[in-house]
C-alpha cells in the first residue's frame, strides 16, 4: 500500500516546532516522537536523541544490499520558523489540503521534504524494498537557528551515525521550474543546489569616549560605527563569477536559447534579466554581500555612551572567505573590533560526479524534458554542519511541475503551501533516486 504523502506531509504541520531562534522552540520532540513511532512500527530501527529532552532529531540507517558502496545521508528539519497567524488566511497550522494544496507553516520548508522521505521509507518497509547502498537519514531539529541543538550538535555528538557516508542531499533544488525559451516553447529546469555562500556572521564594536550629550567628543562610539556601517552596508562588491555560478549561468542560458556574454557586469545583468525567476539565484551568487541587521548603542540621550555595537550578516562565495574578511577589515577600519557569532564556511560539491549525475537521471526518468542544472545557494542550509565530514553536499528536495500551473509559495512568508501534484511527483522522484543511486 502505497503512503498518502500529501496526508503525510498535513500531519507533520500538524506539529507546531516553531523555532523562535536563541534555543527557543516547541513541538520537535513531539514532531520526531511521530517519525520515530512510524518507523519503529515499519520494522527500522530508529534512534531519537537530542541534547535535551525536547530539542529531538530522528536517525535512521537503511542497509543497502551491497554494504561495500559509500552511504547517502538524507537529512531534513522538523523545525519552521514563526508563522503570525493574523496575517494569514488560514491557521498555520492546521494542515489543511484543499484546492490541490497542502497549506500550512512547513508545507515548503520543509515539512514537504520530511514528508516525501518519509513516505518513501515506509514503502520500502511494505514492499520489502531495499536500497543498494545504505541511505542514512536524518530528521533533525533546530536548522532554522544555528543548528547547535541539531545538525552541529550530532555531528559532534555522534560521528559514528554517518560513517561510511559520501554523499548527502537536503533542503532546496530538484524542484521543477518552468521557464519560457527565446522561441516561446517551455524549458523545464530542475537546479540542483552543488555550493552555498558562507555564512558569516559578526559583532562590531566601537570603543569611544563617554561623557555629557552637550559637549561632543573626538571619538563618539555611535558616530565611528555609523560611518563603519555605512560603509560596510553601501559596499558593492565586486562581480565575481565562480565556477558553480558560472555553470549555472552558461547552462541556463543555453537551455533558454539565449546567447550570454559574460564577461562584464552589463553582460551578466542581461544572462540574469533573460533567465527570467530562475535569474533570482544568480543575482545573489554573482558577489559576496554584507548587510547590517543589528544595532546596539546608548541608554539616555544626554548620554554619549563609551561602546557602540552592531551585528553584520555576511556571504561570502566558495573560494572567498579570506578576500571577503580582508575586505570587511579594510571597510570597517580603525577603532573597530570584530568577532565572529556564527562561521560556517562556504561549501562546493562536484556536478561531474556520480551523485549528480544519478539525481539527473533520476529527474530525467520522471520529465524527459528536464534540464538538470547546478547551481549556488545564496543562503545556508544544514549542509554546512555535514560538509566538514568530508561528505558531499548537495541541494535536492526534488518537486514536480504542477499540471495546472499551481507553485509553492510562502516560504517564510504567509500562506505557506505546496502542490500536492508536485509533492507526489517529487516523491516518486526521490523514492525512485533513493533505490537506483
Ligand atoms: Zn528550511
């Protein structure tokens, strides 16, 4: 009997894990107790652990038939971040399938993906299926903060559960994107995520002299950070196009008949204008970015206050991280100090392996017309906790094309969905990369 991985995918949003960031959330014990019980049930062998009682991730290993091969680790968060209820037109989480969705916070990020593994593991439990290589996975907590009561904390925790694993695939690509060519006919993309920009993120601090607001001072803590950021936050940084990027841009182009010119920065705007929604990944992958989120300074005006403080979010493209720090210090200059709250350097995987190209026949056996294209993922991913295992990374969390047109939509946002149409497709997609890699 085949898995309703649409019902499924509904009961998992049933379980509000709202991540609230700082080591604040709720319901993943909840949400992995469920997974556990299905799995246990399926006759696996799963194992429930966390660092607490309630932060909880799920792992699994499925042997496979021929235990020599290196293994595959799927892995996917319970965790969504907050949904404010009064802005959406439906309750985030009811988990209601209706109009051929499934709606709720997690439909697409990515309670889908959970759901579309999970699915795939019952049915081979009840056709008796096995995998050729042992697949591990991995449903795990807390990806929508830092990780720590989740994918970093098993990777330190518990090496042991992915010895023997080569590869890895997770959150974002595989999933259909119809474009319209040069000529006018549809071009099916399917961007298979092989490198994320580094996430780094930093605390600034400027050191001044405190006093009395009526007489200024030579060095204002407020004012040496303002200029600092603005020059930081006003940056443009230089065109860069990295291999991946490159890739992407060449393939895409190609596939849409369009000629590309990249060589300059006019030429590369016009490749990203002409490769229409799938020109949004490429216009944040072209170049390292550096945005100030967070100000911290003062506590009564007539006081000038001796420290000013600030938190810079930072990417930094594969390859880039030393450039992009160097630059950021000669940005920032005198008087500022810096420290890092998060570093997680930037990951790359090869399109010329083995893994890419089974997800490509994969995708090509359920869409002949598929064009499968790697591609740079502007922002970060658990992916970051497994690369430094020497494993493998890559984006695929593969979805079909609706019929009728319908996409996901509201990924961090509200009236978070996804097609059940896509669902179904991406997990006979899944289901049947997961028995042939
Ligand atoms: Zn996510």
């Amino acid at each position: 009997m085949k898995q309703d991985v649409a019902e499924l995918c509904a009961q998992l949003i049933r379980f509000d894990t709202t991540n609230f960031g700082e080591g604040n959330s709720r319901g993943e014990r909840d949400a992995a107790d469920f997974i556990w019980g299905l799995l246990h049930q399926a006759g696996y062998d799963p194992v429930l652990l966390g660092p607490d009682a309630q932060r909880s991730s799920v792992v699994v290993r499925v042997p496979g038939t021929d235990r020599s091969l290196p293994g595959l680790l799927v892995h996917a968060h319970l965790d969504v971040v907050p949904a404010e209820p009064e802005q959406w037109s439906f309750d985030p989480f009811a988990g209601i399938i209706k109009d051929g969705y499934v709606y709720g916070r997690g439909a697409s990020d990515m309670k889908d993906m959970v759901a579309m593994t999970l699915a795939t593991l019952l049915d081979w439990a009840s056709a008796g299926t096995k995998p050729r290589r042992d697949i591990v996975v991995a449903f795990v907590a807390d990806e929508e903060d830092k990780g720590d009561y989740g994918a970093l904390w098993l990777v330190a925790e518990h090496p042991e559960l992915f010895v023997g694993v080569e590869a890895a695939i997770g959150e974002s690509g595989g999933a259909a994107t119809i474009l319209t060519g040069a000529d006018g006919s549809p071009v099916h993309l399917y961007p298979v995520a092989v490198g994320e920009r580094g996430t780094l993120h930093i605390r600034v601090r400027a050191n001044g002299t405190s006093g009395h607001g009526s007489r200024p001072v030579e060095t204002n803590a407020v004012k040496v950070l303002i200029s600092a950021l603005d020059r930081v936050g006003n940056y443009h940084w230089p065109l860069t196009l990295t291999p991946i990027v490159r890739d992407y841009m060449e393939r895409t182009t190609a596939a849409l008949g369009f000629a590309a010119d990249l060589t300059d920065e006019e030429g590369v705007q016009a490749a990203i204008e002409a490769m229409g929604s799938a020109g949004a990944v490429a216009a944040v992958t072209v170049r390292s970015s550096s945005t100030p989120t967070v100000l911290r300074a003062g506590y009564k005006v007539n006081v000038i206050p001796g420290v000013a403080e600030a938190d810079i979010d930072i990417r930094a493209l594969p390859g880039m991280v030393e450039e992009t720090l160097a630059t950021i210090d000669g940005l920032l200059g005198a008087g500022i100090s810096r420290e890092f709250l998060s570093f997680q350097p930037p990951t790359s995987s090869s399109s010329d392996s083995h893994w890419f190209a089974a997800m490509t026949a994969a995708l090509t056996r359920h869409d002949p017309a598929a064009v499968v294209v790697p591609y740079c993922m502007g922002g970060g991913t658990d992916a970051k906790a497994f690369a430094p295992l020497g494993i493998s990374c890559y984006g695929f969390s593969p979805m079909g094309a609706d019929p009728e047109g319908r996409s996901s939509a509201g990924v961090h946002g509200i009236d978070e969905r996804v097609p059940v149409a896509s669902l179904v497709a991406g997990q006979l997609i899944l289901e049947d990369f997961l028995g042939a890699v």
